[in-house]
C-alpha cells in the first residue's frame, strides 16, 4: 500500500453511506455539511418526488467535486420523477424500493442512512425486504415520525418493521428514545441533538438588543397538517388593543396564512407584515428574531423545532407548544412558556405575560443562550455526528 497516492489512499479510508433523504429539504444539507469530503462519500437516493435539488446540497456537490464527488444524487425520473413517485406510493414503494436495492447491491454501502421515517423509512424498508442484504441501517427520527405517527395502525406496524431492522437509531428527544424502546427497538442509539445540526454559538453577538426594548412579535406562519399558525393569529387578533406599537411579523407562511393576515391587518390596523414559505434566507430569519421580543410557535407534533432553537439564540422570548419538546429545552415560565392547550385564549394569555413582564423576558435570554451553547453548539454537535458512521 506505500505506493498509493494520498487521494487514492484517502478514497478507499472514506465511508459510503447511502443517505435516503429528501434532496429539496435544508435539513439534508446541513446534515451533509458537517461531514468533511474526506471522511464520508453520500450517495443521495430521493425519498420524494425529487422536483429540485435544494440549492445547499448544490453548493456542496460543486465544491465536493475536489475530492471525488463526496455528494452524489440517484436521479429518479426527471421531469416525470412527481408522477413516478405518486404511481409508486400507490403500490407501496415497491418501485423505488426495488431500484434503493439495486443501489445497495451494485455500491455495498458501510451504512445505509435513513433519514425520516415516513418517506425515507419505508422506501428503506421495502428495500430492505431482501434478506441478503446486511448493510448496517441507521434510522434517524424527525419529530413527528413516531410521536404523531404512531397514533396510526398502518403506520405504526410500519415504524415497529423499521426499528426492528434498524442497528442504530437518532432522534432529537429523550421522548423519541423512549417511543422507540417501547415500538421494539433493541439497537444502539446515537447521540441525541438536532437533525438540522447546531448554531455556530461563537458567531452569536453578545450585544444583542436587550429584549423587553424590542418591539417585534415572530410568528412561525405555517398552518396545515400540524402547524397552527391560524391559531396564533386569532390570539394576536384578542390581544390588537395590547399591540399597538408593535410589528406583528410572520414568516414561512403558506397562502392560507397570508389571506388569514390580510384580513386581519384591514380589521385591526394593526402592523402585519408577511413573508411567504421560502422568500426569505436563513440570515433575514435570524435578523427576525434578533429583533423580536416574542416568538410564537404552535404546532400539534414536532421534534425540537430549528425555529424555537434559532429563537432562543436570538433572544426572541419563546412561546412553543409543549409537544415539540420544547419541554426539554424550556423551563416553562422561565425560559419561555409552554403551550399545553392549543387555543386562541391560551396563546394571547402566554403573550401578554411575556409582554407585561420584562424582567420575564430579559433573564430568559441569559438562560437561552446558556442551553444553546451547552446542547446545540455546532462544533460540538459536528464532533459526535461522527459518531454515526464511526469515524472516531
């Protein structure tokens, strides 16, 4: 082996994982990008219908391209991938299933990386239905996967066929480990630390605006499925006498939310300002919430919210519904409040105290950004993703 270039001794040293994910969501990219190109080679097979390629994971195929392609992508179908993918959740990803079991075969893969259940996992599982196939599987839980999932029969015996398989298992919360466990896992479990990686902690400034002198409410604007965005906007709308003075601003919001704002602003006069689901960058979202004195975020089912995380950093007060585990990182009414009922009345209530108590408000900030340097600091959670593929 000493006549082996270092490239050539690097490229048999690096792992391939076979990372079943979803090739539009930021989530991958960040989970991607905090593997050096050196260590591990992804190849990337579409858990969705595959209409675009998030612009990150773009970025870092282009500058992976130095060290042999660290990033590459199964393509599934081209401009006909949305209709194969509907035509394949119709026969139970037996199609994608067969070609992810062709991929295992022709690459024998160290890993095979899971990530998310209800898409990534079944396709995963379906291929997995070959017995010959010994690829060590690595089950990552986004939040709802089993929390909300599990409520339902078919889905349910779907997530316990996916435990059972899997060697090793991630999740954001001490509450999935336990949900796992109880389904039948008896694999090893990974470190626990958000999916979407952490919050470079050292670049947050430590002259932030003290947060009781802000005068800006966030709102997390998705409503659909889980997301509750409506809800919050009901309670804005009780407290309009209270917010006068204030910008309401809410973000990622679907077309329902926007029409929802509109009325209300025409309403209540009050200052409304919407941002659509994917017309801001991630910066002009930290600068939100650096300016926030409130965040809202109200969703039936989530793991630990990015959003509630990024908020925190920022020294936004948070106001997040209890079944995001947010009680995991929260000291309710002192770190922020925790949602356990989901309505108008409770919300406005949980905001009015945080607008009436700004005492409240300025010592969460210190508390905040103390768990936010502890558990979600981005070296830190860099050092034990390598953990996941065994590259310590």
């Amino acid at each position: 082996m000493t006549g082996l270039a270092s490239e050539d001794l690097t490229r048999m040293q690096r792992k391939t994982v076979v990372l079943v994910c979803m090739v539009d969501s930021i989530h991958v990219a960040r989970w991607i990008a905090q593997f050096d190109p050196t260590e591990v080679k992804f190849i990337l097979f579409p858990s969705g219908p595959n209409r675009r390629v998030h612009p990150k994971i773009l970025d870092l195929i282009a500058t992976g391209k130095a060290h042999d392609n660290q990033i590459e992508i199964v393509p599934f179908g081209g401009n006909l991938s949305l209709p194969l993918w509907a035509l394949d959740r119709f026969f139970s990803n037996r199609i994608r299933g067969l070609l992810l079991r062709g991929l295992l075969k022709k690459v024998s893969p160290d890993y095979i990386h899971a990530l998310e259940f209800q898409h990534a996992g079944y396709v995963t599982l379906r291929a997995l239905e070959d017995q010959g196939i010994q690829t060590p599987l690595i089950a990552t839980n986004y939040g709802s996967d089993i929390y909300w999932f599990q409520r339902f029969p078919a889905h349910k015996k779907k997530i316990k066929a996916l435990l059972a398989r899997a060697s090793l298992y991630s999740a954001e919360c001490q509450r999935d480990y336990l949900l796992a466990r109880k389904l039948g896992f008896i694999g090893s479990e990974l470190p626990l630390g958000p999916n979407a990686g952490g919050i470079e902690t050292d670049k947050t400034s430590l002259r932030l605006e003290i947060p009781s002198k802000r005068k800006t409410i966030a709102i997390k604007g998705y409503h659909g499925w889980v997301g509750r965005a409506l809800i919050a906007m009901e309670a804005v709308e009780i407290l309009k006498n209270e917010l006068r003075g204030f910008e309401i601003v809410i973000y990622s919001a679907n077309f329902k939310v926007a029409q929802k704002a509109a009325q209300l602003r025409r309403r209540t006069s009050l200052n409304i300002v919407v941002h659509k689901k994917g017309s801001l960058a991630h910066q002009e979202v930290l600068g939100i919430f650096a300016k926030a004195r409130i965040y809202v975020g109200l969703s039936m089912s989530d793991g630990i919210s990015t959003s509630l995380l990024e908020a925190m950093s920022m020294g936004a007060f948070p106001i997040q519904t209890s079944t995001s585990c947010a009680d995991e990182w929260i000291i309710d009414g002192r770190g922020g409040i925790l949602v356990w009922t989901i309505t108008p009345e409770v919300v406005s209530n949980s905001i009015l105290r945080a607008l009436n108590d700004d005492g409240l408000v300025d010592r969460a900030l210190e508390l905040n950004l103390q768990s936010i340097n502890e558990r979600a600091n981005s070296s830190r959670l860099q050092e034990s993703s390598k953990i996941f593929y065994n590259l310590t």
